[in-house]
C-alpha cells in the first residue's frame, strides 16, 4: 500500500501506523452525549466518521449495496501519515522543510531531546502539499528503537490544526487530539503489525465527530493487509449521540481487508445503539450497512 510504504522512518526500513490518540476534546464535549438511535441515517455517521469521507461527495443508502471506492481508510489515518512520510525523505530536516510545501510554508524546530526520544514542532502557514492545504501546528514524537534508529510514537495536533481539500471540505482537528502508535510485530518492511488508538475531536464544515478510546490493530503480511478494532467510542451529531463497540464480536475473524489505495474489499464490524446492533459489512468491495 502507498500510505504503508511511506512507513520508513528516518532512511531506515522499519514500519508504522497511525490513527489513533489520546487527548482531545471528546471526553468533555461528550459528557451529555447519550447511545445513538438505531436508525439507517445515524448507521450511515456512524460509518462516515469510520471511512474517511472528507474527500468523497458520495452519500451511501443504508441497506443498499455501494461502490467503496468513495471511502477508505478512517481520515485520522490518511493525515497522520503524512508526518512520517515527511521524516522518510530525507534524515536531514532542511530538505524535508523544502520538500513539504508548493506554496505558503513549514517550519520544523527541535523542542525536547533525550537519549532516547525526541519532539519536533510542525508549524503550517498555508502549507499547500499538493494535494491540500494546511494550517496550524503538530507535535511529533519519536523514540530510539536501536542507535540512530527512531519510530513515531505518537502524533499531538494543536493550535487550530486544520486541513482543506479540493473539493471545498474543510476539516479541523480539536486541539490536543492524538495519535498513539504501538508496534507489536515486526518481521520485515512487508510483515508487521501495529496499533493505533485514538481519542480525539474532528470537524468537517461545521459538523463534529470524533473517537474515545478508538482502537486499531493492523496487520500487514506481505501484499496483504487488514485492520479490526478491540474497544472504542464513536461520536456522531455533533457529539450528540454515540455508538459503542460490541466488545461480544470478535472482530479478530472478520477483519476488515483493505486494496492496494485503503478500500474495504471484505469484513465486518459491529456497534451498539439504542435499539439494535448496527453491522457493517464490506462484501466485495461494497459497503452494507445493517440493523
């Protein structure tokens, strides 16, 4: 996959992920929050906020198969991967700084070292990569695996981090929400496994949603690769509502497996609402939503 191929950090060939976190504004701004209905249009939020929707204008139907090919991978994911494909250019950190931005600009400043990890401050004024422009500010931690050798251990978004697309969506990340990264396996740049777990806020012109305790597990072996989730909270309605993982599915049977761009092609998750337990099934590289 492109987005795991860029999972080398600092020259060296050791892989990661990303989407996950701790902090964030979804513990507070979800205290009044209550267990989502079971209806087919909070069903579809529910998988929006799941499959990265901030560059897609296609709206699926509950209970009809969908092309898949307008979602992908949770968005949390497709940005955090840009720091580490950042630090994969290159070891030295003026030619990353020159390499990231079209227009408008970075500025990458060292601000805490030890033996064993260090922190990088990302400041973006209009950076415009390519693809989209962002804006605000983003904490990198990293720490030594061996010697010279430094994996992202997690991702801190700050200071009105924001990203706008193409297509006119505009997607904002609520001060403090994280991406906390654990590697659990690591075989070869094509076999490993990690995990990521994710508390944080996001908005998307003018609408909220976020996770708590979001947890991920990837697995890449070979050209192959699959992600299925253990625990976590999903905020929908401007943190209105909530879905809770069905911790009595084990996810671990019916992973979801994603193609070479990050689509589902196969699996199935499940959560609880008010009413009912909201299935949702990639079968054959469509989207079913089912109650």
């Amino acid at each position: 996959m492109d987005f795991i191929k860029s999972f080398k950090v600092v020259a060296v060939a050791i892989f990661i992920g990303i989407v996950s976190g701790c902090g964030g504004g979804s513990s507070s701004d979800g205290a009044s929050a209550k267990l989502a209905k079971a209806t087919y249009e909070n069903a579809q939020k529910v998988e929006e906020a799941i499959f990265s929707s901030a560059v897609s204008s296609h709206t699926y139907r509950a209970k009809e198969m969908s092309e898949a090919k307008s979602k992908a991978n949770p968005f949390v994911l497709d940005i955090a991967k840009d720091y580490v494909k950042l630090l994969d250019n290159s070891s030295k950190q003026e030619r990353v700084i020159s390499q990231a931005c079209s227009s408008g600009s970075l500025d990458v400043s060292l601000i805490d070292e030890t033996s064993s990890s260090k922190t990088y401050l990302y400041k973006y004024d209009n950076c415009n990569d390519g693809v989209k422009v962002i804006n605000g500010s983003v904490e990198l931690h990293l720490a030594s695996k061996h010697g010279d050798l430094y994996y992202v251990q997690s991702i801190v978004f700050k200071d009105n981090y924001s990203v706008k697309y193409p297509n006119g969506a505009k997607v904002s990340i609520a001060n403090g929400g994280s991406i906390d990264i654990t590697i659990t396996g690591y075989n070869s740049s094509s076999d490993y496994t990690f995990i990521l777990d994710t508390t944080m806020k996001i908005t998307q012109n003018g609408y909220s949603y976020g996770y708590d305790g979001l947890e991920l597990h990837y697995i890449v072996s070979g050209s192959s690769t699959y992600w299925y989730q253990t625990t976590g909270i999903i905020y929908i309605n401007n943190y209105q509502d909530y879905v809770i993982w069905d911790s009595s599915y084990d996810m671990f049977s019916t992973p979801f497996k994603v193609d070479s761009n990050g689509y589902p092609i196969n699996g199935e998750a499940r959560y609880i609402m008010d009413g009912g337990v909201l299935r949702i099934i990639a079968d054959n590289g469509a989207i079913v939503l089912d109650l």
